[in-house]
C-alpha cells in the first residue's frame, strides 16, 4: 500500500498508462519501496517482457533501460534520470570493441549485460555475473574468446574455467573501493559471519570469499543459507533488500564507500516526473537491437 501523498500519486499514474515499475538491487530505499519488481538488469528486464505492461519505467542506469528495450521494443522504456549511466559500461564503445575484434579476427567476443546497446550489437554471446562461466565454458570449441569490458569479472570467470581470455581494462568503480582489508576488519567483529562478494570486486577480495556472487544470488543465498550473519561485499544498496527479505539475520556492508552515485539518481519524485510525462524515454534503434537480441538470445540458449 502507498505510505505517501507522492505514493499514491505514483500508483495512480502507473494505472493510468499501464506501467510496471522495475528497480534494481542498489536502488535507494524509498525506490525500492514502490517497485513492481526488484533485482539484477536482465533478470528485470525479462520479466516486465512478459507483461502486459506498455510502458516500463527502469529504475538502475542507462544500459538497463536498453535491455528492456531489446527485449520489449513494443513497450515504452523511460527512465527517471537519463543522466544515470554506469561508469563501466561507458568505459568502451561499439568502436574499441571493433578495432578489438580486427586483432583478434579469429576471436569469439563474450560481453557483460553491462554494456552499451551499441556493444551488444558487436557481440557474439552476453553474459551477466550469474552466469559467465557457464558461458564460457560452453564455448570449449573456441580458441580464443574477447571478453568486455570488465577485467576483473575476466579474471575471475579465467579462474574457474581454466580459460585465458583477451580482456578489456574496464571495471566498476564502485566495486574496486572494496579492500581486503575492509573484508579483514569485518571479519575481526563479525568472526561468524559469511562473507560474500560480487565477481566485479578485485581478486585479492574475491580470494577471502565464502561466496561469489551476483546480487540476486547473493539474495538467494542469504535466504538459503543457516548462517545468521553475512559481510555482504557489493554496493550497499542491496543490504535493504537483505534485511527485509531476512528480518532474523544481520548483513553488514563490507565498506561503506561501496556506494554507486549514478544507482542513486533516481527519487521517488522523479519517478512521478517520470511518470507524469512519460519522459525520458530509451529507445534502441531497430538495426542495434536486432543484433544485440541475437547475443543475448544465445547467451540464453547455454543458460
């Protein structure tokens, strides 16, 4: 039920135009709170495709927005900030990943869903943090595989598929400001807790890991799991959704820096801006999504 005046605006519009409300993990709380439906990027963006929803309002960054439009081209996808777009995936365009590819012509090219439309199209497979190596270790025929844009996700998928991948020198900046010693010193207070971490965090923070995880596993995990207490070693947006979900058990933030600026944007007014004008709309042209949708398609297949 709407808590506020500005709710209950929210709500009224929502029915008015036949829109759903999707928010990713990192969301702000009061975001969270008025979500139709919450989790990672894709996994979002394939549930408001199944819908009858005509307009979806994305709450999370740019690129997220275009995967719902690549996946719903005829739903309206608006967006309450279009200045919230994600450091990582702006770190390489449709052109760098071309002249990659003339370096290595014999090379299949693996992308991570954070990714512009435009580097999607360019793609041969997507992937997402859930499954990447599952990707990848369905590419055995390959000799040599491109992975984009983030080294440390490569690393990481490198590791446990035994694969050498040509990667791209992206990464997520929010990610990187988690520090061994932040995971150390949290374990001094919380000696019982588990501890898990996103693949996009560094190696030497990966390496301390009970778990390695992307946000809706690490939800699923946190649910399933007997421990009490967890070091959750992601942006701290998704301890919100872990208390709420695991009321009886306590999360900590594995750094408090880990905060994302762009996933916090977006308002509750903004999305009644939003709403209200049904701007600012994110449109994939017809040529970019048909060829991005063919790289997720096939990411789809192997998962």
């Amino acid at each position: 039920m709407p808590k506020n005046n500005l709710e209950t605006k929210i709500a009224g519009l929502k029915k008015k135009h036949n829109a759903v409300i999707l928010v990713h993990n990192y969301q702000l709380p009061e975001v969270q709170d008025i979500a139709d439906f919450r989790g990672d990027s894709l996994e979002l963006s394939r549930i408001a495709a199944k819908t009858n929803a005509k307009v979806i309002v994305f709450c999370g960054v740019h690129f997220m927005a275009e995967t719902a439009s690549i996946l719903s081209p005829d739903k309206k996808v608006i967006v309450p900030d279009i200045k919230a777009t994600c450091p990582m995936a702006n770190m390489i365009t449709a052109g760098d990943l071309k002249k990659l590819k003339k370096e290595h012509p014999q090379a299949t090219v693996v992308g991570y869903v954070n990714t512009s439309a435009e580097v999607k199209a360019e793609l041969d497979y997507c992937c997402t943090s859930t499954n990447a190596v599952a990707v990848i270790n369905a590419l055995k025929d390959k000799k040599e595989i491109i992975f984009v844009p983030d080294k440390y996700l490569a690393d990481y998928v490198s590791k446990q598929t035994r694969r050498k991948l040509i990667s791209w020198n992206g990464y997520c900046s929010t990610h990187v400001k988690i520090l061994p010693e932040d995971i150390k010193r949290e374990k001094k207070f919380h000696p019982f807790a588990k501890v898990i971490v996103h693949p996009e965090c560094i190696p030497s923070v990966v390496a301390l890991a009970d778990a390695v995880l992307s946000t809706s596993k690490m939800c699923q995990y946190a649910k399933e799991n007997q421990t009490k207490e967890f070091i959750i070693g992601t942006e701290a947006g998704l301890i919100y959704r872990l208390k709420q979900d695991n009321p009886t058990k306590e999360f900590y933030p594995a750094s408090e820096r880990a905060v994302c600026p762009n996933m916090k944007r977006t308002t509750q007014e903004k999305i009644f801006w939003a709403l209200e004008e049904l701007k600012e709309e994110v449109k994939v042209p017809d040529d970019i999504r048909a060829r991005a949708k063919i790289a997720i398609d096939r990411m789809l297949q192997i998962t």
